[in-house]
C-alpha cells in the first residue's frame, strides 16, 4: 500500500546489521531490547548491562567488541534497554505533591524518535492498581486508557504540531497508586527531531493566488468556524481499532508539504492527498460524530469527525457528502464521495488529522493506533446502522 511506503523506515533509524537488511537489523535491536530488559531489571550494574545487549545481539564479548564493531548499532541497544539517556523510555514516578513513591512506574513511546507532525502512542507501565488520572503533553490533555488483560499497563495518544520547533517537550502523569494515600507525578522529557519536508514551487495567474476582499472574508469566517473545533475535547472515546484510509487511491501530496507560489512562502500540507476517480466513496477512517459539514473556500464540500478525546479527522474536495452535522457514523461508513471540489486542481481525497491543536501526519495516526486498547462496547457502536443513500446529497 501506498501510505505503508510514505511511512516506513521512518519510525526507526537503526542501522543495518551485517548481512541484514534495515528491517532485519530493527528486529534484531527491538527483540535484543525486549530481552535485555527482562533479564536485567534494576539489578544488574550497568557494566553487565552493556555486556548482556552485545551477547544478546551476538556481536562480541566484551564491552569494547561491542562498542567497536558497531557503535551506533550498541547505543539504539543500550537506549532501548533503558540504559542510556532515555530514549522512548521514562524514568519511576517521583513521590511529589505528597503521594509516595509507586517503584516500577515507567513510560514508553512509540516512535522511539518523535518528529514534527508525529502522533505518539505513550505506554505506561506500572504495578497492579495503579490509576492514571490524567496526563499532560505541555497543555495538550493525554487520555489514558486501561489496557484490557494487562493489569497496570496504560495507553494514551500525543500530537505534534508539524511546525512545533525541534528540541525537548515535558510529559507530566498523573497516578494513583493501589493503596489509599499512594500517588505521584511521572515527570518524563522527550526530545522532538526536526522533519525534512518536501518542497513545491508554483507559478499561478495573480488571480488565483491573491483573494478579493469577498473571498477574503469568507475564508477568515470559515476559518473561525474551524478553528472552533480544535479546542473541544469531547471526554468519551468514540474509536476502536486502527485508522484506516479512506479511499483507495493513489498518493499524492504528501503532508507537510511546503509550498511556495509566484516565490511567496505559502502555509504547508496539512494533510495527504489521495488521487481517485471522481464518486469513488469516501469513507469514515474510525468511528466518530459529525462535528461539521458544508462547503468551503478552499476545501469545497467538506466533513469533520470527532472521535474524541481531542481527536479529528477531515475530508476535503468531496463531490457531495450523505452525512450531517451531530450523526454518528461507525468506521467504514461511506461519508461522501470523491470530487475536485473548493480549490482542487483534480479528483482527489485531502485527508486530515487534527489531536488536540496539533495538525499532524494521518500515516503516522495508522502506525501509532494499531496496537491500542479497544474503547469497548460504546465506542464500537457509534453509529452502527448504516445509510443506503444515493450519491448527490450535501
């Protein structure tokens, strides 16, 4: 699949291992990592620590064979073993606010290495009944979810934006240990890496890229309309399971794009685009509610779902849409249908992904949501019956 290209080998950074290819070498470092961890704990010096990941990845004896023969392979090993400075692993909880200490609480992420327009899937391990109240990623919420038949271990997603400057990002988790009186504050920084996005460079007739004062005043109301969204984080969780594409199609302009039209910078691609033919259905990538529908300056005819807990998606340049403002739909379920509606130079799906106020990558939201807790029964039945009306509607 198409977005399965634009998003692999971004997730790892790993370095090939001889006679492996780049996919070979990332098992090879995340099954040593998996393993170092459950034979070491916190028991073993470090010293040992740095001996067991080379024995276990089979490169040498010693600490200088490892270090030596693949230095940059050792350090992905020895980080994700929890022994350097931490990358996609957090420290124990800190005893603050009055709470006791709760030994064992520990965060992980997933991409190991966050970018610009990532969406983070967080793990947090702790000891049986221990609560998470709430999270904090800055002052975006993190709602953490119980994973089922896995006692003491939490999931919750994070966005960020794909201009948030590179460099560190303060985590905060809030627990609530298994005995009255226990709690504390997880406090965990993760850096955020920079992103090369790609470049377009245009040259249009005037008209076409400087509004008239109409147009103008019609884009800043609808962008207020839109902009009203993003701050309402509906508390119940709507998606269950993996996101899904929309439209099967080819790719087209990949997120974050940045465009410069007649050598002006314009703002970037905040989604993907997906080339179909015209009134090929488009459908919902999860379970969710109408949050808005119309037509629009830019994106034509256009939906947006809440899946909650800050969560949306978008569908742009649609030929006409069959659902409406405040409807459950269940994921699947055709919303419209492809169109070269709005600004579009042709027929094809915009798809975007909003998490809080973060705009982010809707290939990294596939990645990050497929090993997550299902949201039970009342996510699964949003909008479960299903509408059997004719193209045309809007």
């Amino acid at each position: 699949m198409w977005w399965r290209a634009l998003g692999a080998g971004e997730f790892f950074m790993a370095e090939p291992f001889p006679g492996m290819g780049r996919e070979g070498g990332v098992r090879r470092v995340r099954s040593a990592a998996r393993a170092l961890r459950k034979a070491t704990c916190r028991r073993c010096p470090g010293r040992s620590r740095l001996l067991l990941a080379g024995l276990l990845c089979g490169f040498g004896p010693s600490f200088r064979a490892v270090g030596a023969r693949r230095p940059s392979v050792f350090l992905l090993i020895a980080l994700l073993g929890g022994i350097g400075p931490g990358l996609g692993t957090g420290a124990a909880a800190s005893g603050e606010e009055g709470g006791e200490r709760l030994p064992g609480a520990r965060l992980e992420w997933f991409p190991l290495q966050p970018r610009q327009g990532d969406v983070i899937r967080f793990t947090l391990r702790a000891a049986e009944g221990t609560r998470v109240k709430n999270g904090k990623m800055q002052s975006t919420t993190l709602f953490f979810q119980p994973v089922a038949d896995r006692p003491g271990r939490w999931q919750a997603l994070g966005g960020l934006d794909a201009e948030r400057e590179p460099g560190e990002v303060e985590i905060l988790v809030f627990l609530e240990g298994p005995d009255r009186g226990q709690g504390g504050i997880l406090r965990e920084k993760l850096t955020v890496a920079g992103r090369p996005f790609a470049e377009e460079r245009l040259t249009l007739p005037d008209s076409m890229v400087h509004l008239n004062a109409e147009a103008l005043a019609r884009v800043r109301r609808e962008e207020s309309l839109t902009s009203s969204l993003w701050p309402v984080e509906t508390p119940e969780r709507f998606w269950n399971g993996p996101f899904a594409v929309p439209v099967e199609g080819r790719s087209g302009s990949p997120f974050g794009l940045r465009r410069w039209i007649n050598g002006e910078p314009r703002s970037f691609h905040t989604g993907v685009d997906v080339k179909a033919a015209e009134g090929t259905a488009v459908r919902a990538a999860n379970s969710g509610r109408v949050a808005l529908s119309g037509d629009f300056f830019f994106g034509g005819k256009s939906v947006f779902l809440d899946h909650g807990q800050g969560l949306y998606t978008m569908y742009f340049h649609l030929s006409g849409f069959r659902v409406r403002q405040g409807e459950a739909v269940a994921k699947g379920e055709v919303l419209g249908w492809v169109g070269q509606t709005g600004r579009a130079s042709g027929p094809h799906l915009h798809w975007g992904v909003r998490l809080g106020t973060a705009r982010v990558d809707p290939v990294v939201l596939i990645e990050s949501t497929r090993e997550f807790p299902p949201a039970g029964d009342d996510g699964e039945a949003a909008g479960a019956a299903s509408r059997n009306r004719s193209p045309g509607g809007s």
